[in-house]
C-alpha cells in the first residue's frame, strides 16, 4: 500500500506538468484566434466605412473635375488651379481617377498661373539646369551607373570641373506631400581619390529641413554640389550612408 501510495505521488506532479503545459497551449491558442477574428472584424469595418465615404465624396470628385474642365477652358487659369487640386484631394485618398493625369495637369496650371517664383521647389526645377556648362571639363546627360537600392530618384546630369563636381538629380512623390530632403553626411568617392564632402544645394533641403512635393507623381530636381574629383577619375560613387542612395560607377570620363 506503501509502495502505491508513493507511486501515485511521483506520478501526479509529472501528470500536471504536461496539463498545465497543454492547457497554456489551448489558452494561448483560444486567445489568438480571438484576436485574429477582432482583427479581423476590425479590418471589415474599417473597409465597409472606407467604402461608405468613397460613395460619399464621388459627386464631390466628379464635380470638381467638371468645373476644373470649364474654367480650363475658360482660360480662368487660377480657378481651375483650386479645382484641380480639390479634385486631388479627394482622389489621392479614395482614388477615382488616374492620378497621373490630374498632377499633370496641376503641374501645367503652376506656370500658367505664374507661380514658378514662390510656392513648393516643384516649381523651380528649370532653374536647377544652368544656361552655361562650358566651365565643366566633363558633361553628361544620362550617365551610366549601377544603383541595386530600390529608389524613385535618378541622376540626370554630371557635371565635373577643377572646382566642383555637379550632381544634378530627379525624384517622384508617390504621395501627397511628401517630403524630401539630402542627408548632409552624403559623400562621392572617385576611383582615383579620397572622398568629396557635400558643399551646397540648389533646390532642395538639407535635413532636418524638408522639401515639400505636393502631389503624386510630380518630379522635383536638385543639384548637389561636392568638392572637385581628381582630374584622372573615370568614374566615382555617390552614397548616403543608410539609405537607398547608392549610386556605383557612375562614369566622369
């Protein structure tokens, strides 16, 4: 009886153990799916009230365009301005229409409306192109080079003289706006020399400061100046140390 009874003892710790353990398996379980389904039911909700304000601002949409359209053409430029982007609103959270089509649009109505001096760096992107590159011993529109960071933003332009380097860069917004600045850590690195500092800006911000583009889609562009490269480098990186700004090999000769 002895014997039994301490059989049954040692037994019983060991059989609650492997209890306790299975049943917080079962709770833990009980619980995640509970959460799951509030998720879940959360997420519908969320996209049932989504699709009730989409109804909801539809006419507003289509009425802005229209009267985009009529003041556009009436030649009532700065109306159809504030049409369009009323429009812009509503669609760049709801999505009715094609984007594209509409910051094309406001993009045009900024010079007819003579805002090219004031307003976002949007506007300013002519004068990031100089009317001289003659004082540059090497121009190239278009260069080569390798980039494998998944970025929006491209080099248009290199422009290499005994006093400075010219980097001249596009970016498209994917958003309303969105800001977009230089990190003032960035630095280029030619095949034949040390690093070059970053020493100035044309038309965008160094952070923390941010440049604003105000709608989808509309392309903003910069030049970043560095220090000169050697004369005999064929070619040189771009990097902003953790980020997608990885530009390999970007030809100079």
């Amino acid at each position: 009886m002895f014997l039994f009874a301490l059989g049954l003892v040692s037994y019983m710790p060991a059989h609650a153990q492997w209890t306790h353990y299975d049943t917080h398996k079962t709770i833990s379980g009980v619980f995640g799916a509970i959460n799951h389904s509030i998720e879940s039911a959360e997420r519908k909700k969320q996209m049932e009230i989504f699709a009730q304000e989409k109804a909801q601002y539809e006419q507003s949409f289509k009425d802005a365009m229209e009267s985009a359209k009529d003041y556009e053409g009436g030649e009532y430029w700065e109306d159809a301005l504030n049409k369009y982007e009323e429009a812009a609103k509503l669609n760049c959270k709801y999505e009715y229409s094609d984007q594209r089509q509409i910051s094309r649009k406001i993009s045009d109505l900024y010079v007819k409306v003579g805002r090219t001096e004031d307003g976002p760096s949007i506007l300013n992107n002519d004068k990031v192109t100089l009317a001289d590159y003659s004082k540059y011993r090497y121009v190239r529109e278009n260069p080569v080079y390798v980039n494998k960071k998944l970025t929006n933003t491209k080099i248009v332009r290199v422009a290499c003289s005994d006093t400075e380097t010219r980097l001249e860069m596009e970016c498209e917004a994917s958003r309303m706006n969105e800001g977009w600045f230089i990190n003032g850590k960035g630095y280029i690195k030619g095949n034949k020399g040390g690093k070059q500092e970053l020493t100035g800006v044309e038309n965008i911000t160094v952070a923390p400061a941010t440049t604003k583009i105000p709608w989808p889609y509309q392309k903003l562009r910069f030049a970043l100046i560095f220090q000169p490269l050697p004369d005999n480098a064929t070619e040189f990186d771009f990097i902003v140390p953790s980020s997608a700004w990885q530009f390999k090999n970007i030809k100079c000769k």
